[in-house]
C-alpha cells in the first residue's frame, strides 16, 4: 500500500498552500481529506472548485446532503458517510434524515425520496438512464437544471469517496462520533 501524506500547511507543496489556509479558517481544522489531497495542488483545488459549486446550485443544505450521502453509502465510504453525518448535524438536518441516508432506506417526505432514488439511479447506472427514471424526477418536481446538478453532487463525491479508498484516509476526531461502516447499508 502507497503511504499519503496528512499535509499540513507547513508541509503541502507551495500550490496546496492558500487552499489549506482557507480550509482551516473555514472549519476550524483541515480535515484529514483535505490535507491527504494536498499532495496534489490540482486535486485539492478541484475538489474544492467543485464543491463551491454544488453549494450554488437550487438544492437546499438538505438535498445537498441527500446527494452526497447516497453516493457516499453507494460508494461505501466510510470517511465522507461520518464527515457528511457530521456536517448535517451542523446543518440541522433531522436525525431521522440523517439515519434513513446512513441506512439506504427510503425517506418519508416524497419529493426528497425522489431525489435519493434518482441519486441512487445516477451512481449505479452510471448515468445511464431510462426515460421513466427522467421522467419520475422531474414530475416530483425537479427540473432539466437539477438532474445537471446531481451530476455534479455525484461527480463531487466521486473525487473524495475515490479519493479515501486510495489514501485510507483516517477519521478525523471531528467526526469520529459519527462513524459508518458499509455494512451498515441496507439497500441501494
């Protein structure tokens, strides 16, 4: 197994530098994700780039976290699911919220079920859709833009979730109250 750095700002290469700052004035702390791809000053600025932009597209903190929780149960990452927990918290989502994306069972509100189905659709089929599944989001009242924007939620999560198998990334304290394991999902 290849070794990862847990970067800090003293430690990154001069292009990770600023983002690393940021991080940290941003949270408090740099999580462990964020210093592991500093490594590499293209990866953490991409992600970084990504993820400001999922923040300005018409979801709200909740269907964010929908997204990113699906793909990070799909993709069973153990770091993001309890960073993402976490984060929700923060976020005052509700714990019944949280639990159900943790589990992979389905959400009681119809619409957010809509969007974690569709999410579950879009990483499993790697974008491969039916018309039917199209269809069944946008009369849930999504539009042409949202399907664009759980692309970019999956594509986002896709570059962490990867990104932790690879480096075994470990839990921050931060997070540690929250921890998953995979086999804690029990459906797609």
């Amino acid at each position: 197994m290849t070794n990862y750095t847990v970067h800090s700002q003293d430690t990154a290469p001069q292009g990770s530098k600023a983002i690393l700052e940021g991080v940290e004035k941003t949270y408090g702390f740099t999580p462990n994700l964020m210093a592991i791809m500093a490594e590499s000053p293209a990866a953490v600025e991409a992600y970084a780039t990504v993820a400001g932009i999922f923040e300005k597209s018409a979801f709200s903190p909740t269907e964010q976290q929908i997204i990113l929780m699906t793909n990070n149960r799909l993709n069973g990452c153990t770091y993001c699911m309890a960073a993402h927990s976490t984060i929700s918290g923060m976020q005052g989502i509700a714990a019944d919220v949280i639990e159900t994306l943790r589990d992979g069972t389905e959400l009681a509100d119809a619409k957010l079920e809509a969007l974690r189905v569709f999410a579950v659709q879009v990483n499993t089929q790697r974008g491969v859709l039916e018309n039917a599944q199209i269809e069944a989001f946008l009369a849930a009242g999504y539009t042409k833009a949202s399907i664009l924007d759980v692309i970019i939620g999956t594509s986002f999560k896709l570059m962490s979730n990867y990104t932790n198998h690879v480096a075994q990334t470990p839990l921050d304290d931060a997070f540690q109250a929250n921890t998953w394991t995979a086999d804690q999902s029990v459906a797609a």
